[in-house]
C-alpha cells in the first residue's frame, strides 16, 4: 500500500499530486473499458480513448495555469 501512496503523492508522501492521481484513474478507467469492450463484444478504441483524455487534461492544466 505504501508503494501506491508513493506514486499518488509529492514528495511528503502525505499531499496529493493531482496530475498522478487524475493519470491513475484514466488508465484504470481505460482497461476497465477495453475489459468491458471485449466481455460485451463492442468495440472500444483505447488510442482514442488516450487522445481524448490526454487532451482533456492538457486543457484542464493550461485552464487551471492561467486562471491564477
């Protein structure tokens, strides 16, 4: 448990990171997808899915960036 703390936090290993804690549900939401596309038999474009995601984030990074 301590090894996935440290992959979600600063330094301190006690304060959030945002961008690891957003990063970390995107690929588990991805390869719950592409599990769910492959038990349902319905397609799912996990490259796609990335790109979408990637730029939402960017988007998200540069809002929150200029907004301050």
């Amino acid at each position: 448990m301590t090894k996935l703390l440290e992959l979600l936090t600063c330094d301190d290993n006690k304060t959030f990171e945002p961008a690891y804690f957003w990063a970390a549900l995107i690929i588990i939401v991805g390869l719950g997808l592409t599990v769910y596309g492959t038990v349902t038999g319905k397609p799912f474009d996990i490259q796609q899915y990335g790109i979408g995601s990637a730029a939402m984030l960017t988007g998200l990074g540069a809002a929150a960036k200029w907004g301050k």
